[in-house]
C-alpha cells in the first residue's frame, strides 16, 4: 500500500476505534516490577527503526531476562535482522490490502495469546500502532504525548517528544517510567563480515575494484521528496568529481521505485560515465552494507542509508533542509551535515506526520551550492575533521 493510503486509514478508521478502545482501558494502579516481555512498535522509517537501537540495548541492559518483541512493516524487516537486542520480530505485510490483512490476524492471535507486559510504542503519534498496543493488554504502555483525549486514555505513560535534540533521545526517555536512565547515544556497528551474503549482490566491476569507491543517494524516502537535493545538481557533482577523482568509481543507490530517478540523473552525466553504476533497486540491505564497508564515502540527503551508512562507520555528507539534523542527524562523528537554515527552517513536523508541502519550493535544499558539496566530499576524502557547515537566512 501506498504511504498516503495508510496515513488516509489511519485517520479517519483509526480515530474513531482509538476513542472508543480509550474508553475502556484500565491500567493497573501499582505496577510490578516484573517484566518479562516488552512489544516495541515502530512501523515508519528505516532509518527511524534503526535509531530505536540505542533504546533497545539500554532496555536489555536494565531487564536482560525480558523478552524483546518488535513489531514492523515489511518493509523494515531486512534492517531489524542487523539490529541486536530483539527476541522475535513480528511483520505486518504491508505491501497489499489483502497481505496486510492476513499478515495483522497473525499478529492479532499472538496479541491476544501472548502475555506482554509492557508496550514501547515508537511511532510518531500512529492511532494504528496506539490499537495495537491496546489489543496486547499490557500492564504499561509507553508512547509520546498529544494534547488529545484517544492518546491520553490509550497510554499509561506519556513521554513528550523534544525537537530541539536528537530523536534517539527521546527515545531514550521513552523509558524514562521503567526505571531506566539515557544512556550514550551510539548505533551497533555493522560489518560486511555478518553481511558475506550481501557480496554476492554486487556487480563484477564493483566487486572487483580495488580503488576507492564513493556511494551516492539522490533519494529521500517518500515520505517527504522536499528532502531531495537537485538532480541537476547531483549531476554537476559527479562530474566535477568524475574529474577530480580518476580513480574512483561512483555507485549511485536507491531504492527499486526510485532506479528510474537515478538513472536519469546519471545519464545527464557528460564525462567519465563509465566510473558511475547505477545500483537502485539491485541490492538487499545486506547488498547495501556490505557495498559501504567497501566504500570510502557516502553522499546522501536525509535518508535511512544516511543512517546505515553511520552504523556502518561510513564517512558521509549529509543534506538537510525540511528537516533538522539536530533532530535526526547521522550518530557519530564522520558527518559533514549541509544544512541552510532559513527563517522556516525546519519546516517538517512529525505532528502532521509529515505531510506539509513547501510554499516555495524547498529553497533550503536549493540554496546548497555545488561548491559546499565537492569541498565536503574533498574534506573526507583527505580525512580532515571539519564541523557542520550552516548558513541562516530569512524569508
């Protein structure tokens, strides 16, 4: 199904059983400190659900005898095989109407079958993932505030979600009422050596390259295409880079939906094409990993592979603009975050659940010169440590 379709669902079929599940649920006034199995719920995003591991690892930390469940879309299950700490993984087939119904009753039997103590509702105000959780009975669940009754009535614990830091904190304090502390931010480092599979999916010429390699991702999920840098503007980095760096191959990626997107960008390309393959839609997030430990940098717009790339220890240039990477920045510090902070910067708000449509055109992501670009990139490559390029104007 169609992104837009689900949110559609979700508001107008979701409200409605969210106010009449709200008001019958009952919480338990004293809360045992038992905790032998937690439901995590996060649906959208894979970079989102990669960033709920430093939680995961503080939640085994505290309770390593519970059972860690996590519940997504199938869409994320190939990133929740790389992420420790998790138990059982249960999948939503969201791909069809009719998969996704028949993959929620399996859900649903185990919901109702299952003892879960606790719910850990990631989701950015979902009704959906507010439903399920009330079907799984829990003693406590745990989800991020809204002034709204159905939100309220459905929550033992409400964690307001703070947009002046990075996400990963507040989910962090999401389990501020188990008991648990936040903890350093860090992602659980992947290795091509998990991931020997995954170099099978790699073309001969990038399997074969003994050279650096630099990864490129024109896309941002579709959640938001405001976040996409230029085309064009890809296009005149990968040649000025196609002439500065001889040696150098240049692996543009994607996601299957998105390869007509990327090809279209390389074959404005004017020289030097030959060093450009086009791998969107060709690799597995296996394919993907495996393809960044081999590379020597990534240059990406606000994106899951941004994220990955970061738990991969993948050096990367990073573009914002709609949103801020004081909020959802790559972790670590081998990022070089872009970033033109206009007067109505950042302008994505995970209230809307990201729906806002720019009224003049992303000129955030427009407003980052080429220049900025190919210096950053010559910044990694001669591993030089620099801070995070920022220019504040108005509109």
């Amino acid at each position: 199904m169609k992104i837009s379709t689900m949110r559609l669902i979700d508001r107008f079929v979701g409200m409605p059983l969210c106010w009449i599940a709200g008001i019958f649920r009952r919480f338990p006034e004293s809360q045992s400190p038992s905790i032998r199995s937690v439901l995590v719920i996060k649906f959208f995003g894979l970079g989102s659900v990669l960033l709920t591991s430093p939680a995961l690892q503080a939640l085994k930390h505290k309770f390593p005898d519970s059972k860690v469940i996590f519940l997504s879309f199938s869409r994320n299950e190939e990133i929740l095989e790389e992420i420790p700490f998790i138990e059982e993984r249960w999948i939503i087939d969201s791909d069809s109407m009719t998969s996704f119904v028949k993959s929620f009753l399996i859900v649903l039997r185990r919901l109702l079958f299952r003892r879960i103590d606790v719910v850990v509702d990631f989701e950015f105000f979902s009704k959906f993932s507010t439903l399920v959780g009330a079907l799984a009975r829990p003693r406590m669940q745990i989800g991020f505030a809204l002034p709204t009754r159905w939100r309220r009535w459905n929550l033992s614990h409400s964690v307001v979600l703070a947009g002046d830091r990075h996400v990963t904190e507040s989910f962090l304090a999401m389990l501020a009422p188990l008991g648990l502390k936040e903890r350093a931010l860090s992602l659980p480092r992947i290795s091509s050596s998990r991931t020997a599979d995954g170099t099978l999916e790699l073309p001969v010429q990038v399997r074969l390259w003994r050279a650096d390699i630099i990864c490129i991702n024109p896309n941002a999920g579709e959640t938001s295409l405001d976040r996409r840098w230029e085309a064009s503007r890809y296009r005149d980095v990968l040649e000025i880079l196609l002439e500065d760096y001889r040696d150098v191959l240049f692996c543009l990626i994607g996601s299957a939906h998105e390869r007509g997107y990327v090809q279209h960008i390389l074959e404005q390309v004017r020289i030097g094409n030959e060093r450009v393959v086009n791998l969107a839609g060709r690799t597995s997030i296996q394919g993907l990993i495996e393809l960044f430990c081999r590379s020597r940098m990534l240059i990406t717009n606000d994106s899951g592979p941004m994220h990955l790339a970061a738990a991969a220890g993948l050096p990367t240039v990073a573009l914002f603009g709609p949103e801020s990477p004081t909020f959802y920045g790559p972790l670590g510090n081998q990022s070089i975050n872009l970033y033109v902070k206009l007067g109505c910067s950042p302008c994505l708000n995970l209230y809307d659940a990201k729906t806002f449509r720019c009224p003049i055109n992303a000129k955030c992501m427009k407003d980052i010169p080429v220049d900025w670009v190919v210096k950053a990139t010559g910044m990694l490559m001669e591993s030089v440590k620099v801070p995070v390029l920022v220019e504040s104007t108005s509109v």
